[in-house]
C-alpha cells in the first residue's frame, strides 16, 4: 500500500510501502539494491599506460649536472644557505652613483685577483708553454695559455686571405654554448626583482657577470640580453662577451 508523511501539513518524500507474505511491510527503493551489491569492487592501484615509458635510475638528474653551488659556512661548517659573497653589488643598495661605482670597482678587483691567483697551471716535460696573446680589454692581463704537446706537433694552417695565424676572434675555435649560458638570478636582499647574468665556466667553477640595464623587466636589459645570445651563438668567447657587457657599466647609472 502507499503512505504519505505530512510535517505541518507540506509533504515530505514519498515512501512506498509494501507487505511481503509475512504481513509485514517493507520499504521500496528507488534503485535496485542487487545491481549495487554485484557491482566490481574499486580499485586503488591506477592502470599503467603501456605508451608511458618508467623513469628508470638512470634517467634521472643528477646535482653534478648543474656545477658546483656555493654554500655559506658558519665556523667552518657549511650550511644550506646560498653563499652570494660572489655576487655583483646591487645598484639598489647605495644612495648615489659614486657609492656604487666604488662597490662595483671594489668587487672587480678581489674578483681578478681571485682568478689571478688560481691560474696555476701543471706542465709536463715533453710540453711547451707558448703566450696564448689572449688579453683582457681594458687590463690586458693574459688570461689563456696554451699548451702544445711537442712530441706530434702539427704544422699551423694560414687561412687564405689572412696572411699569417693570429688570435683573431675569426681563427679562434668557437667556445661550446653548454660552456657559457645566460640566466635569471635573484639576489638575496630583492627577492622581488630578478635580473639577467652571463654565466660562464673555468676549471671546475662557474662564473657570473651581472647585466646592467635594470630587471627582467626593462626594455633596455632584454636587449642587452638578446646581444649577450647572439655573441654566444657565434662563438664569442667568455672574454670576449664579458668585454662588452663590462662597456656598458657606466652607460646606464641606474641598471
């Protein structure tokens, strides 16, 4: 039989009600509880997709991939955080120009005579050392050296047109892109502002020169930054790309 349920008089949900052949009633349900019942249990483990292909070991990166990171050390023990001591000054750390440009011309100097005490170099008996000529632009300080192995030497080649071999960037072997690259870094105290650098490496580590210009932002650091990807994609070398982002220092007093 049916039964309807009335609170203050507003109908509620419709129950039906039937009586089994005990004479006792019994609820209908809406859906057939025995479809329920029989449904295929879930299952929590997902299908593997034959077209994935699994990571293996292998596969995976690796820190070495991405160089040496310096940390900062604290009583000789080094921590997790970011050693930026290498860093560039920030031009939005000082008042005016003058403070900056001493900041700037204090952090060059430690910095060349970091390098210069690091160019030490092994030489066996049966090479020679010959002046690579490669100079710095504005100390011309030798930065190359060559090592030429006199026991299967190989005659130099003129180029046609050229006369004789020189160290022109035209007879210089093109510097490999994976060995200078550009980036967005962050420095610590402007964690809202990113800039562009020139990275490049020497030996095992790599080194950094901050591109004036202002941020990411700036019109003026996006074109600088579109000059430093051309001269890496013609083979310039770091010398060479650091020369000219070093003359555009003072061109821009607020970059």
């Amino acid at each position: 039989m049916l039964a309807y349920s009335t609170v203050a008089g507003i109908n509620t949900n419709l129950i039906m009600t039937e009586t089994d052949n005990a004479g006792a009633p019994r609820q209908l349900t809406l859906f057939a509880v025995e479809l329920v019942a029989t449904a295929p249990p879930f299952s929590p483990a997902p299908s593997c997709e034959p077209e994935f292909e699994e990571l293996t070991s292998s596969d995976r990166w690796k820190e070495a991939d991405f160089g040496e990171v310096p940390h900062q050390s604290d009583n000789g023990q080094l921590t997790i955080f970011y050693d930026d001591s290498d860093e560039p000054p920030d031009p939005d750390d000082f008042l005016n120009l003058t403070e900056y440009k001493q900041a700037w011309s204090d952090w060059e100097s430690a910095r060349v005579l970091e390098q210069d005490t690091q160019a030490v170099q092994l030489v066996s008996s049966h090479s020679q050392i010959s002046p690579g000529d490669v100079y710095d632009g504005l100390r011309q300080r030798p930065s190359l050296v060559l090592e030429r192995d006199t026991q299967n030497p190989v005659p130099e080649q003129k180029t046609p047109g050229f006369g004789d071999y020189t160290d022109v960037p035209e007879h210089i072997k093109p510097v490999p892109e994976h060995l200078h690259w550009l980036e967005k870094y962050c420095p610590s105290n402007r964690k809202d502002n990113h800039y562009y650098r020139y990275c490049w490496k020497t030996g095992r580590k790599i080194r950094h020169r901050h591109i004036t210009g202002g941020s990411v932002r700036s019109q003026l650091a996006q074109s600088r930054k579109q000059e430093v990807e051309i001269a890496i994609a013609d083979g310039q070398a770091p010398v060479e790309i650091e020369k000219l982002i070093r003359s555009w220092r003072f061109l821009t007093p607020n970059s």
